[in-house]
C-alpha cells in the first residue's frame, strides 16, 4: 500500500485503509484500549487500537514504545467526535521501524524547557517540534518567494566563490584560511562579484549564500556565518532606485507568506503585517526623533541596537509601518565603494532597512567612475589598484548601479518574532558554537 501523509487524510474517506509512518508523539493505555499519537512532516493524528481487535502480543507491545521512535501504521480512518482532527485511525496492524533511547535528550514538549544551547546541540531532535519545524518550513517558503521575485524583476541568480584572496569590507571582519600555504579568506559579501556581473551584462542579479563574519559579538543578531540575500541593479538613477526594489520585495514577500504559511504562522502565533509603504527618513532625522526620546547619539555616529528599536517604535506610533529605511549614512562610517552625495559630500547615497528594530539590510548606490573611486579608496587608506580584481570592473565601461544586502536570517527572525537570531537559522555558527 502506498504511504498517506497525514495532512491528506480527510474525515469523507471513513472506513479508508491507510498506511501512515512518522514519530510516536504520545501514548496512552487505557487497559483495553490504547492510543498513539502519530507524527509525520505535514501533521499527527490519533490512532486508536482495541484490545479484541488485533493480536495480542502486538497489544502487549505498544505501551513499551518509547516516544520519538518511528512507525509504520496500517489501519481504517473512522470519523470519532471524540478525536481532535475529527476523525481518526484504527490501528490493524503496527511495525516499529526504529526504537527511540529514553529518556531525551532535550524535553521535545510543546513549552520545551529546554535552554537555547541544549536545544542547538540536539537540534535535529528540536525540530520535531512542530513550532520549530514551522520556522523552517516558512524559510524554506521565503528562500523560493524571494527567487520568484528577483526572477519575476529580470534579476539572474549568480554564485560566487566563498574562499577569496581578499574582500572589500572591513578587513577586521575577515576569517583567515591556509590555502595550500597562501592566506585567503571566507567571503564577508558578495560584493565585489555583484558588481562584476552587472558590469558583464548581467545588469540585474541576485545571490542567495553563506557570508562570513569574524565578528566576537555575543548578541542576539549576530552570527558568525549567515545566510545573504543579496541584489545589484544597473542603470539606476540613483539609491531609490534600489529601495523601490527593496520594497516591493517585501510587500510581495509578507502578502505570499500570509497566504502560504497560513498552518506554520498559526503554529508560531505569528501575525503579519503587509506594508502599505515605507517611509524613508534621513539618518539625521532619525536621530532627532530618538533624541526627543532620550536618546542621544553622537555626530557622525549611527543607531545602536537600541536605537533602532526606538527609531522602529516611533515609526510604527507615526506611520504604522513595521518597516522603515534610514537613508544618507556618513561617509566617514560606510566603506569607500559607496557614492557619494553629490549635494553633501559628508554622507554616501546609502540606506539601512530597520524591520520591527532590527536593521535588516543595508545598500547604497555604488560609485562606478573609476578615478573617483580611486580617490575614495586613498581617502580611506586603501590603494585601489593593489585590488586590481575590483578596480579593472570600473575602467571598461561599468553603468550607475546600486544594490543591497538582506540578512536572510534576521529577516526570519523578525517576520516570526523570533528573539534570537539563532531561533532562525537550522545550525548556528557564533563565536562559541562550532557544532553540530
Ligand atoms: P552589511 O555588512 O550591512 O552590508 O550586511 C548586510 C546585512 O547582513 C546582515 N548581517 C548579519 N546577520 C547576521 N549576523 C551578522 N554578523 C551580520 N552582519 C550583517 C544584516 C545586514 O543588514 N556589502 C554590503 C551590502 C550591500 O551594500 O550590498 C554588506 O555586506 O541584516
């Protein structure tokens, strides 16, 4: 008999024979009758087995089960008022697949009190919580709604090298590798390639890939590997461009989750909020507004993490939006590639996207005159032409192009109200966790 999942069942097909496999969630014996809860990836259903209707070492077996371990079920489905789904299934005959060792390891119950730490250690047994196994599955929907997106914008989905000889970031932020006795390091961003392949002609891609940060920052929202989604464009008039894009993409990708996700945001008692629009404000006015709040921030600095909650609470008091841009960051903070103001030279045509206090993404239009952005990179103690893979892009003919980089992990984290990052990412890497 071929395999139904459980989702598939319907209460119309009473008296239906079924085979069902999937995890032991729960047991009951009630003496003559006995009770399997029974869990497979789409839902768990009850099923049901009385004592006078099947073989009694089978019977005998079922209470020494242990939960967690795999089964496979053949039986009728029979409509029960009793039974949560409506109906459920009389069990004819049961196999054990694989027995699970008791006790867990990490408390698999609904209100799990198991610490994060513990929890990520045996994260394959954390995802058989249905709400966790639920953040996952909505991933999974956003990695495909977002490729939809970009693939429905002209955008060509690119992969670029992660082990390179040197990036365009902060060097700080660099993890270094023996490669064959040289030194190279994991890519901090796509950024240099981006660039290259709208430079080729691409004039529109999009990457989806690991970005490494050597970063010793225990928070919330830092990882040390995480996942980019990141985008270029070409031909734009100038950064707004790209924060259009930007914001379609959200629009689009909060209305297909909504309707999508429906059983996954119900399970995580997830409430989501399509923007309208979203409002675009100046650095400088975002730090007057959370001044007026308290909060002072110091010229030519940026918003802390407290600051952006704060910026994010006014925003939602004043526009209703979860989402709000903060736009023309100081030069003197944004690496040399980004494009200058051409009315105030002190900051670049740069933006920051803050979901519900949580900066999300971050872009700029990108400086494409070659001489000019040798004289950026001076500014910056960098020698440009010691970087001949980037700088040879600019002298062959490069349009005025612009684009962004989307933390994927971090978006997940703030569409589900995660409170940790780490809640939205299958195996976290920070500076303390090399495993599993
Ligand atoms: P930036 O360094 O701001 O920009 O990174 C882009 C986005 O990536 C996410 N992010 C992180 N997520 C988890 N852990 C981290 N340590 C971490 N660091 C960053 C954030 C951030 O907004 N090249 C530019 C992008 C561009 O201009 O196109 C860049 O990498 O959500």
């Amino acid at each position: 008999m071929e395999r139904s999942f459980i989702s598939e069942l319907t209460e119309k097909e009473n008296n239906k024979k079924v085979l069902i496999k999937g995890w032991v969630s729960e047991i009951r014996s009630l003496g003559k009758v006995q009770f399997i809860v029974l869990r497979d990836k789409t839902d768990s259903i009850q099923c049901v087995v009385h004592k006078d209707e099947i073989k009694s070492d089978l019977f005998n077996k079922i209470p020494k089960i242990s939960i967690e371990s795999v089964l496979e079920i053949e039986g009728k489905l029979k409509t029960s008022k009793q039974a949560k789904k409506g109906f459920e299934i009389t069990i004819e005959d049961l196999n054990i697949l694989s027995e699970s060792l008791t006790p867990l390891p990490i408390d698999t119950s609904e209100k799990s009190k198991t610490m994060i730490d513990k929890r990520l250690d045996y994260r394959f047994l954390d995802l058989r919580r249905p709400q966790i196994n639920a953040i996952f599955k909505t991933r999974s929907k956003v990695f495909n709604i977002v490729s939809n997106f970009f693939d429905s914008k002209g955008f060509y989905s690119i992969n670029t090298p992660k082990i390179t000889a040197a990036g365009v970031e902060s060097g700080a932020e660099q993890f270094s590798i023996d490669y064959f006795g040289k030194e190279a390091f994991l890519t901090q961003s796509p950024q240099v390639y981006k660039q290259m392949f709208v430079v080729a002609g691409l004039e529109r891609v999009y990457e989806i890939g690991e970005v490494f940060r050597a970063e010793k920052s225990h928070t919330t929202r830092h990882l040390t590997e995480f996942t980019g989604i990141d985008l270029e464009m070409g031909f734009i008039k100038d950064e707004n461009d790209v924060m259009n894009v930007l914001e379609e993409l959200m629009k689009y990708l909060l209305k297909e989750v909504k309707e999508k996700c429906k059983n996954e945001l119900e399970l995580l008692n997830v409430k989501i909020d399509v923007p309208k629009k979203i409002p675009r404000i100046t650095l400088e006015e975002a730090k007057k507004l959370v001044e007026k709040k308290g909060k002072k921030v110091k010229e030519n600095e940026d918003l802390d993490a407290e600051g952006e909650k704060l910026i994010s609470e006014i925003i939602k008091e004043k526009y209703d939006s979860d989402f709000v841009f903060i736009t023309l960051y100081p030069w003197e903070k944004k690496p040399f590639y980004h494009m200058r103001d051409p009315k105030n030279k002190k900051v670049t045509k740069s933006f920051d996207l803050v979901y519900k206090g949580v900066e999300i993404s971050s872009g700029s239009q990108r400086e494409h005159n070659y001489n000019v952005l040798k004289e950026q990179s001076k500014e910056k103690g960098i020698d440009i032409d010691k970087m001949s893979f980037y700088a040879d892009i600019f002298k062959y003919g490069a349009p005025p192009h612009g684009g962004a980089g989307i933390g994927f992990d971090r978006l997940i984290q703030r569409m589900l109200n995660l409170e940790n990052v780490r809640e939205a990412i299958l195996l976290p890497r920070d500076p303390e966790r090399l495993t599993p």
